[in-house]
C-alpha cells in the first residue's frame, strides 16, 4: 500500500519532482471545497475546456455538478504545475480505444509528457500521476442491495469470496475490490467494455497480482476504498519483476 497521498486543498499545490518509472503521485481531494488549488470551484468554467462545461452542465443537481467541477478543476490545476502551463491551457485529449480502435480511451494530455487518471465518489476525488499508463479508483462503501447487484457480474473467484462473508462485511469487501478493478480497468483504458469479470483483483486484504500491473491498495477514509494500478513493463525490458 502506498502509504502517504498528498492532500489538495484551497492554496496553490507543492509539486514535487515528476514521478519515474513506476512511481506514482497521488492526490485526494474534499470536492465539496468552494476553492481547489487556489481557483475558486463557482469560476471553473473559466478554466475548464467546452466538452468539461457541457458535461457539467448535463448534471442536474447542484451538489453532483460541484463535485465534478472541483475534481477537474483540481485535475488541471495539478497538471498544470507538472507542465508549467496555465490550468486553462492544458489540452485534454482521448485516446484511441483498445478494443475497437475509437476515440474514446484513457483520457490523456496532448502531447503527451505525463499520464493521469481521476476518480470520484461521494464527497472524495483522487487523482494519480505517472511516466507510466496509471488508473486510480475510490469508492464509497456500497449499501447491501448494490452487493447483490453486482455479484453475478464479477469473477466466479471474487463472487465465491464475497458470498462467504457474513453480509454486513460484504460492503466494504466490494468497496475494496471494485476500486482495484476499476483501477485496473481505467489504467488499461477498457473501461467496462469487456465486463467486470477480469482481472481477478480478490476481496481479501491484500490485492491479488495482475500480470502487466502494479496493482496496490491506497490510504482512504473511513467508508471509502481507493486503489492505484501502474503499468509494469519490467517484464517487457526482460527484468524479473
């Protein structure tokens, strides 16, 4: 587990050197602030670019709509200081989809220079940096009825690991293993085109290894659940994991 994330919080942010090889910067956001990284969250339009504000404006409800205006306002704000750029000039971009080839994979900045990845669930967003393809995922602890929802969807492994619980532990075992497979997922940039079966990430404390991944457990709090996946290409260089 990594054992420290960075908090963001109204003042501009301290951005240490870039992550390398498989390191990751992580960061945590309260997306119920009023001001993220210095911005105030009721200008971010000013900041965001036209596909954000249309995304933002679809949202109906007002505490849905500033949650997501703060995690991209925080997004930009953070990729602006690793790029020495205006949080308004940063270019978001989507690459080309795995599985059939479309404009529509893991978000990425024009010209590349730094992979990331963004999460958010209840009041909480957390936001992963790396040389590397990276994904991160929280969540916020299910009620029991999403448990049943989800059973049949997941690996039979996982399914059996989650029926064995006694139920009021099952929750926070979904909470921890659907972090490390969307994790998983966002960093491959499949999303949930092919299912949620695979990969097998497991329920108990520890993560399950996924081959071409450094897949690990973050620090969240209470009734959340949070989880980093880094591209391992060790394996590819002909280095032993």
């Amino acid at each position: 587990m990594i054992e420290y994330v960075n908090q963001l919080g109204p003042g501009a942010p301290r951005i240490g050197p870039p992550p390398a090889g498989t390191a990751a910067s992580v960061w945590s956001l309260d997306t119920t602030a009023d001001t993220v990284g210095g911005y105030r969250v009721e200008e971010a339009y000013a900041v965001l670019d036209a596909g954000e504000r249309e995304k933002a404006a679809r949202l109906v409800l007002p505490g849905h709509r500033h949650r997501y205006l703060a995690s991209h306002l925080a997004l930009r704000v953070l990729l602006a200081a690793r790029l020495g750029l205006a949080p308004d000039k940063v270019t978001l971009v989507r690459e080309d989809c795995p599985c059939c080839g479309g404009p529509h994979g893991r978000p990425a900045v024009a010209g590349g220079g730094i992979h990331f990845s963004l999460s958010h669930s209840g009041d909480l967003a957390y936001l992963a940096f790396a040389a590397v393809p990276v994904g991160v995922d929280v969540e916020e602890t299910p009620g029991a009825d999403a448990v049943a929802d989800v059973l049949g969807s997941l690996h039979p492994a996982e399914t059996a690991e989650l029926t064995a619980l006694a139920p009021p532990r099952r929750p926070a075992a979904l909470a921890r293993l659907w972090s490390r497979k969307e994790a998983c997922l966002k960093a491959a940039g499949t999303g949930l085109a092919l299912g949620t079966a695979e990969p097998y990430v497991g329920s108990a404390p520890a993560p399950a290894p996924v081959t071409g991944w450094i897949l690990t457990d973050l620090p969240a709090p209470d009734g959340y659940a949070a989880a980093l996946a880094v591209a391992d290409h060790r394996h590819e260089q002909g280095n032993p994991a």
